[in-house]
C-alpha cells in the first residue's frame, strides 16, 4: 500500500501543479478577450473555480504531510506564459486558445479521474469528494467550449473577414 501512497501524492502533486498551470494560462487569455465577452466570463468563472481547486489540492497535501512541488509549479507557471506569450503573436490566438483549452480540459479530467480511483483504493472519502468536485467543474468548462467553438470560431472568421481585431 506504500507504493499506492507515494504514487497518488505524486500524482496529487502533479495536479496542484496543472492547476497552477491552468490558473496562469486563463489569466492570460481573459486579459485579452475584449471582443468575445462570453468566452472571457467563462474563463473569469473558471479561474475562480480553479482558485479553489488549487486550495482545496493544497489542503489535501497538507492533510498527508506533503508539500506541493515547487519545481512542477514553477515549470508549469513558466510553460503558460511562454504558451501566452506566442500567443499574443498570432492573428487566431482566440481560436488557437480554444483549442488549446479544451484540450487542457480533457487532461485535467483524466488527472481527476485518476486520482479519484487511486483515493478509494486508500479509502480516503474526504479526498474522493474534492476530486469529484474538481471532475465536474472541469468537464462543465470542457463541454462549454465544445458547445462554443463553433460560435467562437465563426466570430473570429468574420472579424477577419471585415479586417478587424482578432481579439480586441
């Protein structure tokens, strides 16, 4: 059962630092959705959801005596701005964002669902809930953008059309 321990605080260190890491990216993309007002209150709804999820992994931590990863949160931090950054650069970074975060979405639930089996297999209930809550509010925000895309992805393609903005 040692084994099965260690794994899942890796893993739960791994998702701390996801989130970390989907905090960053989403502060960025927010900040520079001016014209799609619809897609920049999801994402300000779903950095706050995350918020959350980042405390309630770091009292999980907590509770077994381990620390978050320092290393992974950082790299992780350093990833989504650098994600940012070239983003900025590109005439299509809603579109290419939208993507990016849906498929960011999908990774973060398999994390969760991972953790989920790996927590009953230690019989940790309270950890189980957490993984849960965090599994549906991240599967919400990944069936939204895929309801949306295709409204994201045309509005885009008109505002190129026109030769406006792509973002602002």
């Amino acid at each position: 059962m040692e084994q099965t321990r260690q794994n899942y605080l890796a893993w739960l260190r791994d998702a701390h630092a996801m989130e970390e890491q989907a905090l960053a990216m989403m502060q960025s993309m927010a900040s520079r959705l001016e014209t799609y007002p619809q897609l920049r209150k999801r994402i300000q709804d779903h950095i706050r959801e995350t918020e959350g999820q980042v405390s309630a992994l770091s009292r999980l931590l907590d509770r077994q005596g381990a620390n978050a990863s320092v290393v992974k949160d950082t790299l992780g931090k350093m990833t989504a701005f650098a994600q940012s950054m070239s983003g900025m650069f590109t005439g299509d970074e809603v579109v290419k964002g939208t993507l990016g975060s849906y498929t960011f979405e999908n990774m973060e639930i398999a994390t969760y669902r991972i953790l989920i089996t790996a927590a009953e297999q230690l019989g940790d209930t309270e950890a189980v809930e957490v993984f849960i809550r965090c599994l549906e509010e991240e599967e919400a925000m990944a069936d939204w953008l895929a309801g949306h895309s295709a409204e994201i992805t045309r509005t885009y393609l008109s505002r190129a059309e026109l030769d406006l903005p792509a973002q602002r």
